[in-house]
C-alpha cells in the first residue's frame, strides 16, 4: 500500500508539474519541486505505513504494562520509571532535530537553485568567465547543508545510544 501511495503521489506530482504554467514556476522553484518529488513523497510512505501506530500504540503500550505487572509485580517500577525518564530525552531532541531538519531543506532548496540557474545560464558564467564565483557560491550552500547534516546527525547518534542502552539500565 505504501509504495502504490507513493508512486501515485510521485506522479501527480510530475503531472502537474509538467503542466505548469510559466507564471504559476514563477511562484515555485526548482528546488521546491525536486524536494516535494524526492523527500516529500517519501514522508507520505511513512504516514501511510505508520498511521495505525498513531491509534495503536497506546493500547500496546498499556497491554505492555498490564503483562509486565502481572508477571513481575512492583518489580517492574524501576524500569518503567527509567523508561520515562527517556522521553523527555527524545522529545527535546527531536525538537532540535526538525529544526535542522527544515534547514537543511530550505539550504537544499536554495543550492537546487542555484544549480539550476547555472545551468539555465552557462553560457553568459562561461562568457564573463564567472565559474569559480558560482562554484564558491554553491560551495557555500553545501558546507552550510552539511553542517546541519553533521548536528543532525550528532544528535540522532546520542538518540540512539540511549535507545540502545535503556533496556540494559532497565534489567
């Protein structure tokens, strides 16, 4: 069901952008298309893929705790409190990772761009020799994307270190 979404998506997409009127491009860029076509649409599986655990999760978890109470008993306080302790951990991060999350986009948007319209206008850049502006311009773009990528994924990396390490501080 996931992928038929999203290829349904993905081609609604191409669809519609082919037909785009010259005054309706204006109000998008390059970047924005591509992105809606690449990243987006993936976020559009995810949904379809997760939406059950938005509604099912509760009752999991509550299931969970149900069984764990009747076979261990009041043992098993500790290791639901260390649990809870975590979720206020990954609640902050994950704050901090959306925001540079949207960053990145905007940063990838903007470099899409850029390329683009070097692209549309190689000739005059080739003309007045304006090459290694326009690379160091792009190269800009780039290390200013990466460097959200890099704290992105510093922060994804702790994330999982305590995920990985909280069932041995709950045993």
């Amino acid at each position: 069901m996931c992928p038929k979404t999203g290829f349904r998506n993905l081609h609604k997409i191409l669809h519609i952008t082919l037909r785009l009127s010259n005054g309706a491009r204006k109000d998008k860029t390059v970047g924005e298309i591509i992105n809606l076509m690449a990243i987006d649409i993936e976020r559009i599986q995810l949904v379809v893929f997760q939406c059950h655990q938005y509604w099912s999760a509760p009752f999991q978890m509550c299931l969970a705790l149900i069984f764990l109470f009747n076979t261990i008993g009041v043992a098993a306080l500790p290791g639901v409190f260390i649990t809870a302790l975590f979720i206020p951990y990954n609640i902050f991060t994950a704050f901090f990772m959306r925001k540079w999350m949207v960053t990145q986009m905007k940063l990838k948007d903007e470099r899409a761009k850029m390329c683009n319209e070097v692209l549309n206008g190689i000739k005059v850049i080739k003309l007045y020799a304006w090459e290694v502006p326009m690379m160091e311009l792009i190269e800009k773009i780039r290390k200013r994307e990466l460097s959200c990528i890099f704290k992105s994924s510093l922060v994804r990396i702790s994330v999982d270190i305590f995920n990985w390490c909280t069932p041995f501080l709950v045993a």
